[in-house]
C-alpha cells in the first residue's frame, strides 16, 4: 500500500503525465523538483519593498493600526515583475515566528510568502480576532505582489479554525490547511468553494473529529484530502507541510490557475513509482 502522503500526488501526477503529449516521466529521476510558475504581473508592479528584505523573516507592524502585528518571509527571489502566493499562519498562542520559521525553506522551494499573526491567539473572540486579521492581509497586499487566486491560511489547533473561519466568512481565500483541527462552530455545511487539505498526527486527540471532517466533506463533494502523520498535537513537520503545499500547486495547475510545471509533475510520478517498487521489495 502506497502512504497516503503519496497516494494523491501520484495520482495526480499519472493524470497529468498519461494527459499530456510531453515525454514520459524518466524513472531514474527521484528529486521532486519545483519550478517557477508564479504570473508575471509587469503591469502591476509594487512600489519597493518598504524596509522588507527577501529571504529574512521580519517582525512587521501594519501601517494602518500599529497593534497588528505579524511574522514575515519573502522568497529569496521575490521580483517585483511576478505575482506570488501566500500563506497567513495561525498559531493557538499567538506565535506568528514558529510557523514561518519552521516552513521558511519551503517558502524558498516553492516560491511562497508566509505572513504569521501575532494577534490571533486562543481565547480571544472572533469578532476580534478577524479584524485584526483583515487589517494584516490589507498590510501584505499593499506591500507585495500578490496572486489573487492562490491565497491560502493555515493553522494549528485552534489556529485551523481560524484558517478555516476566515475562508468560510470571505471569498478571498481559495484554500487552507487545517493542522490538527477543523472547522469552527458546530455546522453541518461542508459545500465551501475552497479546498481544503487537513493534517493530524495519528496520536493527536483531534483525530476522530478530522476523521469525521472527512466524512462530511465526501458527502458535500468538497475539493478535499485529509492525511493522517506520525506523531501528536503539534505543527506537521516540514514534510508533512510540503505535500500540502504540492497539492494545492497541483489543483491551481489542474485548475489552470498556473501554467503546468512537467518537471513537477514527471518527479512526483517518479516518486511514486520508486515508493511503490520498494514497498513490493518489502514485502
């Protein structure tokens, strides 16, 4: 049996390699190798970056309310001519730094801003959190280029619902990554329009209820996967998260969103294909 982390991006990967005209996958190939496919956006170009420098993680206050706060990564190669996805991260208490810190590499690899809150902690209420919220994604759109059409949240704990509130309560954010919880409230409507990819540990107390998220979401027909990891309640590890990262940039692909990257797509067949010969020599 093929690990679930794998399952989908092979998938994915033999619809698109057996769809396309280009050459097959070569199997000696094992790197998953991601390439640029941000949209150029000369037309609409930023002014420069004000005090924010690519491939540092910054500490920023928003220009309009100085109370909001948050954790800042720009990809090393951020242009001003391209036009880039970005992540808003929620961590239960409030430490925007832990998840930029922790998925800075992935940023890098998959050319993603990561912005962190520090004002959206656990135990403080939604009417107050949200605005708070709003005011750090007005801040980042006016400083960044951003793509309108791949803005994702994500986050922890109660961080995932919030990810999940803030996708739910808008039509701004096309998909979230919920990390060891699920949606806010009590609701039994799981037809949203944005996609959602979940992660929780196999030991995580949160299990049986993303495992019912996962029901309601099969019976709503919701763009969706849930993946069950090694370990606790705790923020995925960095591979973890970056399978969620490849998912979402196979559905914006899939969706045409971008163009399609056939390096990515010939190297998650490869490796798909390598993890399923070596579970045959297991066995």
């Amino acid at each position: 049996m093929v690990s679930k982390n794998f399952y989908w991006i092979f998938v994915l990967a033999l619809v698109f390699t057996l769809g396309c005209d280009k050459k097959k996958a070569k199997i000696e190939e094992k790197e998953i190798l991601v390439e640029s496919t941000n949209t150029d956006t000369t037309t609409q170009k930023k002014p420069e970056l004000p005090n924010l420098t690519p491939g540092e993680i910054q500490a920023v206050k928003a220009s309009k309310d100085s109370l909001v706060r948050y954790s800042l990564y720009i990809p090393r190669n951020y242009s001003l001519s391209k036009a880039y996805p970005i992540v808003y991260l929620f961590d239960p208490q409030g430490s925007g730094n832990l998840p930029v810190e922790k998925y800075q590499q992935l940023a890098d690899r998959f050319e993603m801003i990561l912005a962190g809150s520090y004002n959206s902690k656990n135990g403080l209420s939604w009417d107050k959190i949200q605005p708070q919220i709003l005011v750090m994604m007005e801040d980042c759109k006016s400083k960044l280029s951003i793509d309108k059409k791949r803005i994702y949240t994500s986050g922890f704990s109660g961080g995932a619902r919030i990810a999940s509130g803030m996708a739910i309560s808008g039509d701004e954010i096309k998909g979230v990554i919920g990390c060891g919880g699920g949606f806010p409230g009590k609701s039994n409507n799981m037809g949203y329009p944005f996609e959602y990819y979940g992660i929780v540990g196999e030991e995580d107390f949160n299990l049986g209820e993303m495992r019912q998220l996962d029901m309601s979401m099969n019976n709503s027909g919701m763009t969706h996967y849930i993946s069950e990891v090694k370990g606790g309640h705790q923020w995925p590890d960095a591979q973890d998260m970056q399978a969620a990262f490849l998912w979402l940039k196979m559905n914006a692909m899939r969706k045409n969103v971008v163009p399609k990257d056939q390096s990515l797509i010939d190297s998650l067949a490869n490796a798909g294909m390598a993890e399923i010969k070596l579970k045959k020599k297991k066995e």
